[in-house]
C-alpha cells in the first residue's frame, strides 16, 4: 500500500468526501488542501458537488497533485460510511449519535485494538487489516458504544462491533467477548441484525461478564476469611509469628473493593 492514500466517497449531505491516510497521510492532506477541498470535522475533507462540471475539474487536479507529493486516489464502491452509519441509527430504538472517526497513521489504528470487546471477523480485521477509517454509534442512554467498518475484502458488506463497558476497561482478548456480525448494506435490514441478534447477544456477555466478576469478589473474600481464622485458631500470623505482642486477634482485612470504589 502507498505511503499516502486518498479514498473517495459520495455523500448526500456533504458532496464527495476525500480521506487521507498511510504513514505519510501529511502528503495526502497537503494534496487535497491544494486542491481546492475543504477540511471539515474529524478531519474528513469535502469538495461540494452541485457544479458537476467544477467538481470533475477539481477532481481531475487532484489526481495530477496527489501524484506530485507521492499519494494515490481511489475511488470506494461504497457510499460514506459516515451516512451509512446515521442511518442504520435512525432505524435502532432508542437515540442513537454516530462519530466518524479517522486512524489515518497505521499506529492510530494499533491503538484502538486494545478496546474493542469482541470475539469476532471485527477484532481480527482490525489487528490484520487497514482500517483508515470507522464510525462509533453511541446510545445516549445505557452509553453501549458500537463501532461500525467496512468489511475487508468485500464490496458492501459492514461489519460492527463494540467496545468495552467503561467498568470494564480493555476488551481486548476476553473470551466472553460478544462476537460481531455482518451487515448488509441497506439501513432498515442492518438496523434489524443489530436489534435482534447483535444487541441481546451483547447484554448477555455483559451480564456474564459481570456475574462472573462477582463470583470472583466473593470467593477472594471467602479466602481471606478463611486464613483469618485459620489465624484466631492458631494465634499466630500467616507468616507463624505469634501474637506476643498483642492481646487480640488482629482485625480481619480486605483488599477486595465493591464496584464503585467502597471496601
């Protein structure tokens, strides 16, 4: 892959988009700048389309730039991911918000792998393939956060996925992980795959997830009991001391923390 890449999409809302990305993004960047598009947000260039002849002008001395500072053009088979993601959010229940957000240096990308909980084709693409660039969908209310690529190696396929809960903290290489799905390219059957199969599936792993993070809590306390009194009975330390120098047992202690910090 070249040291500079730029992808085309089509967007209904904002024209043709232009992403840059590679190790050497900058040269794209600088290209596209010279070129008369427009850096919008997360850093999504934008050259509006309403004058067709204009815009094929532009794009045409874009390809001439791109060449001159070492950067290739493409164009995707595939509309933005950006629209795609808002909406296959509009079709899910609740209020959903979607972020596109670019990993433009392959290192970008390394170091979103680490969060990403899934089981899934998504986990592995994302430690295999490039991927310049996702979307995250956010429910405003329970605060489960998605994250929706293009699948690698196929013309319109998506594929999703999702972060870690917050209380969790990394995802990356749990075997309850939720595993993701394949979408296809259409909203409304999109929207479904995500309601009824992705979704449950991911508040089961959760609730797994967390049961078995309470059974673990209380069989540290039962441990730490149990050497407590192993300690009453024999009245010395855990290292054999005895308790020459005291007249009570001393108090039990816990290094076992309640979710929410309180011991």
């Amino acid at each position: 892959m070249a040291d500079a890449r730029i992808v085309l999409a089509y967007s209904r809302d904002c024209g043709i988009i232009a992403i840059a990305s590679g190790t050497k993004y900058e040269s794209a960047r600088t290209a596209l700048h010279k070129s008369g598009f427009q850096r919008g947000e997360a850093g999504v260039y934008r050259l509006p389309a309403e004058d067709r002849e204009a815009s094929r002008t532009t794009l045409v001395g874009l390809v001439r730039c791109a060449e001159m500072h070492g950067a290739t053009v493409t164009a995707s088979s595939r509309r933005f991911i950006g629209d795609a993601a808002r909406d296959i959010a509009r079709h899910l229940p609740g209020q959903w918000d979607t972020q596109v957000e670019l990993y433009s240096h392959p290192a970008w990308q390394e170091d979103l792998a680490p969060w990403l909980w899934d089981s899934g084709e998504l986990g592995r693409a994302v430690q295999t393939d490039r991927i310049p660039y996702a979307v995250t969908l956010t429910d405003a209310a329970s605060g489960t956060t998605l994250l929706l690529i293009e699948r690698p190696g196929h013309q319109h396929d998506y594929l999703v996925g999702a972060f870690a809960p917050d209380s969790f903290g990394e995802g990356y290489g749990d075997p309850r992980a939720p595993r993701s799905i394949v979408l296809p390219p259409f909203p409304g059957p999109a929207a479904r795959a995500i309601t009824d199969r992705y979704l449950p599936a991911y508040d089961r792993a959760v609730h797994v997830r967390r049961t078995a993070a309470v059974a673990s809590a209380v069989d540290r306390i039962r441990t730490e009991h149990d050497t407590w009194s192993a300690m009453v009975a024999s009245g010395r330390y855990s290292d054999a001391t005895p308790w020459a120098s005291t007249r009570s047992a001393p108090r039990p202690h816990s290094s076992w923390k309640a979710p929410g910090g309180t011991s």
